[in-house]
C-alpha cells in the first residue's frame, strides 16, 4: 500500500497522520509557507518520497496546503466532510479530536480511495473570488435594508444607513462590471456564461455563481451527478410494510448552490416552458408547494447541463430529450 497522508486543517495549523506499512506517524504544524516547508522536511525525515495526501473541502482553508502537496509531487484529494464523517460513523469512532480526525481522514484514503484533486485555473479561482464577494456585499446590503426599514428613532443612524447603502451600491456596481470584464478576458467563462443565459429564469448573477462554484459542470458525468453535487438529488426515508417517511432533498452538497436556484426556479417556474409544465404535472399529482420548488431547481440544474454539455443554447424541444428526470 502506498504511503497515505490524512490532514485536519483549521485556520491557523493542520495535524497530519502519516500510515506507513502498518504504523503510524502523528505531526502538527502551522498553517503557513513556514509550516508547509516543515511538514516537507517532517515527511523526508519518515523516509517519504510521495504520498496520497487526503484532506477536507474546507472552505480556503486548505486550499494552499493542497496546492503545495501537488506542487511537490504527491497526490492530493480533497473530499466532502459529509464523506468523512459517514466513514467515521461506519467505523463507531466516539473520539472527536484534531489527531483523532486525521488519522480517520487517512484511514478513509486508504481504504476509499478517492479520487485525485488537481489545482484549478486562475481564471476560475480568481471568478469564485470575485463573485463570492459579491454575494456577500448584497447580503450586507439587504442587512441594512432590514435595519432600514425596521424604524430608526435615530435621525444620525438613519442617515449613516442611507450612505452605507449608497456606498454599497456602488460597491456592488463595479464589482459586477469587474466579473463582466473578467469573463470577457476569458472566452470559454464568457461563452458558458451566454448558454447559461439562454435558459429562462437565469440571469447575470446565478450564471455568475453557476460558474464560480463548480469548476468544470461539462465534466460531470451525467446531470444526476451534478444534481447530487449541489445537494439537490431526492432522499427517500423508507423501510419494510411500515416507514414510509417524506422524500426530501438530500442537500448533502454546495449550499451556495442551492441558494443560487432557488430564486431563478420560482422565476422557472413561470416563464420556463419546460419547467412550468413539469411543476404542472408534479402540481396535479398534489406535490406540495416546496417539493416542486425543490423539483424545479433540480430540473434547472438538469437544463444547466444539458446547454454547457452540448454547447448549444437552451431550446424546450433539447431540454426534453436530453435530461429527463426520473
């Protein structure tokens, strides 16, 4: 077996199990250049050339540490914290500890063997950023909308209200024509970015995130696939004559994701001919109101990649025979 390298990361150091023929070596080091230079001394020190290092998707996090390992030769994965934590149950491990979880993330390499990470385009990682930033500045706005529109006593408050809204949307203006100028300087994003718009119900914005949060949606394997990536597949809770619990979405996957679609799936659902006869058809079965919403999204995300995954823009006749849902 190859030598296998588990990593638990936090902001300011990461633990690591090193499993080599049977035994195991435990290190902690900062989460820093001076750090990542330490653990490459730590693992020629053990006699390492390469390992499959295996860490979780957390957030930024450890994004530099894996681009480091990659760097240096070794495999990396980066997996979903809901995989760890499942693998984790499966073996009824009770400790909850950094080394405690670093040996679990090796074990599960180990034996699961996970698929390989490599490091993303600039370009991407440069629209994740900028379009992550916007999200968070129209969140700080509609916060001080709500606080607006609450009721102020005071006359200074409510004025500093007024001019951190302008100043936001300010923000929020050349931020936008930023992502528009990256997209043009890139014509494979300004390209995806155009078939994405030609599906009813998904404006600047959503095609925007649609794109920053999955690298590369043409390189799932099926749509169902990139529905179980956004947490929007359907999770039955059945069990012999007498369970019959509600389906429900699994959302074990981006909820930035999922934030995205909801409102472009209400918009769908009126204006998408494919998808408001498809919320019909759940509608006259009696689905609840939420159950089609969360239909719609999914059916969205199908049509998302049906037009990245053909090239082609979105027309209702394609939308049929190209991804159907079960």
């Amino acid at each position: 077996m190859a030598d296998v390298l588990g990593v638990d990361i936090s902001k300011t150091e990461f633990d690591v199990a090193l499993l080599q023929a049977g035994r195991t070596q435990m290190g902690r080091f900062a989460n820093d250049v001076q750090g990542f230079a330490k653990l490459r001394r730590w693992l020629k020190k053990q006699g390492v050339d390469t390992v499959h290092a295996c860490l979780e998707a957390t957030g930024t996090y450890g994004e530099a540490l894996a681009e480091f390992l990659y760097a240096a030769g070794h495999q990396v994965s980066v997996v979903n914290p809901a995989q760890i934590k499942a693998y984790g149950q499966s073996q009824l491990t009770r400790n909850k500890t950094d080394q405690a979880d670093a040996r679990l993330i090796a074990a599960f390499c180990a034996s699961q063997h996970p698929a390989l990470w490599t490091p993303p385009p600039p370009e991407w990682k440069e629209l994740q950023a900028l379009v992550r930033h916007l999200d968070s500045l129209k969140t700080m706005r509609q916060q001080e909308r709500n606080r607006l529109s609450a009721g102020l006593s005071s006359a200074t408050v409510e004025k500093a209200l007024h001019e951190h809204l302008a100043f936001l949307d300010h923000q929020i203006a050349t931020l936008e024509q930023q992502i528009h100028d990256h997209l043009d300087q890139h014509p494979d994003l300004k390209r995806q970015h155009k078939l994405l718009k030609s599906i009813p119900g998904i404006g600047d914005v959503t095609a925007f995130t649609l794109l920053a949060e999955v690298r590369s949606i043409p390189a799932f394997d099926s749509a169902r696939q990139l529905a179980a990536f956004a947490g929007l597949s359907p999770r039955q809770h059945r069990s012999g004559a007498s369970v019959r619990g509600k389906t429900r979405l699994a959302k074990t996957g981006s909820a930035r994701l999922r934030k995205a679609l909801y409102l472009p799936a209400i918009v769908a659902k009126r204006h998408n001919p494919l998808i408001a006869a498809f919320c019909q058809r759940l509608a006259d079965r009696g689905k609840p109101p939420m159950v089609i919403i969360g239909a719609a999204m999914r059916k969205l995300l199908h049509l998302v990649y049906g037009v990245l995954k053909s090239g082609q823009p979105f027309d209702p006749d394609y939308g049929l025979k190209s991804a159907p849902l079960p």
